[in-house]
C-alpha cells in the first residue's frame, strides 16, 4: 500500500511539474522587449530555438543575453503543440535558411528542451557551411523516463503530436539522431525538491534527468542547480551558454553563487 501511495503521489508531482513547465509564466523585467531590441550587432550568428509548448517569447531573456555578449540573437518559433516533427523541421529550416545562411560570421544553435532535439535533428539534415558551435539546455537527448510513464494519459494527447516520440523506448525521436559531428555542450538541470524517482532515478530538472541529457561526442557537460523552467531564465546558464560559443567549453570553476554573476566577454 506505501509503494501504491507513493507511486500515485510521484505521477501527480510529475504532472503539476509538466503542467507547470508549459503554462505561461510572467517574464523577468528582461523580457520587456521587442525583436527590434534583438536586431544584428555585428557578431556571429545565433539561432535560439524554445520547447514544448512555447514560443519564440520565452527564450527573450537568454536572446537578450546573447546580444549583450556581441552575438546577433535569432529566435526562431515553431508549432510544437500541433505540427508533426516533419512540419516542425520544415519551418524551422526556412526561418534558419531567411535569417542566417548565406551570410557572413559563423551560425551557432542553442535549445531548450525540445529545442534542441529540433537543432539536432535539423543539422543532421541540412549543411551549415559556417556552422560554429551549439548549446543545449535539458534537452533530454536519451528519450524522457517521465514521458514513458504518462504518455497513455487521457490528457497527453494535449501536448501535441511530438510529445510521444520524446521516450525512451526504440520509437524515440531524439535516440533516432545520430551522434554530433560539430561541438556540443550540455547543460543539464538539477532540483532536488521535486519527488519523482521512480519516474527520473537520479539527480534532474522535475522533468528531464541529468543522466537523460548526455550524449554520445559531447564535447562539454555541466549541470546548474535550477528546474527545467530555469535553464532558459538562469543568469548562470546563460554566462556558460556565452561562454562555450566562445571557447567550446564551460567554466567549470565552482561558484558559490550564480545570481549577480556579470556576463561578459
């Protein structure tokens, strides 16, 4: 009866965590801005992709940072909650294909989530002449525990088409991708507060496990004590994302606190 119990109480914690990672949430005063705020400065290229069930909106703080850094920010937004990974992938190759290609300075990548599935799947389709570096931030790139378990809910159809292909198992869209031939580097998330781990044994973000993040021909990894939802707004996160496009690798340098932390270049 305790196991039962405490079975039902891990899927209702992993339910309110997804819920929560995809209902609107009201941006830090960075996000007052227009894409006008985030035109070229001059630097190289940046394509910024978001997750499941947002926008384009919810990446404008990382964005902002980049540009602060001497990066020229792209945000690119697509329909993950309607259209198959096929449309998905269709879309976000003509918006890369407007914004950067073609052009002078290197073109980097950096995901959220299922963001950077969707880089991932992307360069492993198309040429990126000038490709330079990518970045990405608890995207679960060995499938998510936590979709096995609640992907036959009543409700999960809700959260698109995609959403099922994100396991674990031998359907898993992300497992499917092969192994990078460009830089990469992992940022995972860690919250010890959220019990769920018979859903995502170990250390992990309330949706996606640190385990589940890595990848074979990484060429950085680090993981940040935040949630899922963080990883896009965390001021740590961003100086490490600038910092790997602008070296291949993390400042592994323990920090007593991220908050205040200054990004520069």
């Amino acid at each position: 009866m305790p196991h039962v119990t405490t079975c039902k109480i891990c899927r209702v914690f992993a339910v309110l965590t997804m819920l929560a990672a995809l209902v609107s949430i009201s941006p830090p005063r960075v996000l007052a801005a227009s894409d006008s705020q985030l035109a070229t400065n001059g630097g190289d290229y940046v394509v910024v992709l978001h997750g499941l069930g947002r926008s384009k909106m919810a990446m404008w703080p990382l964005a902002l940072r980049l540009r602060r850094a001497g990066y020229r920010a792209e945000l690119i937004s697509y329909s993950s909650l309607r259209d198959t990974r096929d449309e998905m992938l269709k879309d976000i190759a003509r918006q890369v294909a407007a914004c950067c290609l073609g052009k002078s300075g290197k073109v980097h990548f950096v995901g959220h989530s299922l963001g950077g599935v969707m880089v991932r799947a992307y360069l492993a389709k198309h040429d990126v002449p000038n490709l330079g570096r990518v970045v990405l931030l608890g995207t679960p790139n060995g499938g998510s525990g936590m979709i096995d378990h609640l992907k036959d809910a009543w409700w999960f159809g809700l959260l698109g088409p995609v959403a099922r292909d994100l396991g674990t198992g031998a359907d898993s869209y992300p497992r499917s991708i092969g192994p990078p031939d460009y830089p990469v580097g992992i940022i995972a998330g860690k919250f010890p507060l959220i019990p769920n781990e018979r859903m995502l044994p170990g250390d992990d973000d309330g949706l996606v496990s640190v385990a589940e993040t890595k990848i074979e021909g990484m060429s950085d990894f680090l993981v940040i004590e935040t949630r899922h939802v963080g990883l896009r707004y965390s001021v740590e996160a961003a100086r490490q994302v600038v910092r790997f496009l602008d070296t291949a690798s993390f400042d592994h340098t323990p920090r007593v606190r991220a908050a205040g932390i200054r990004i520069s270049r």
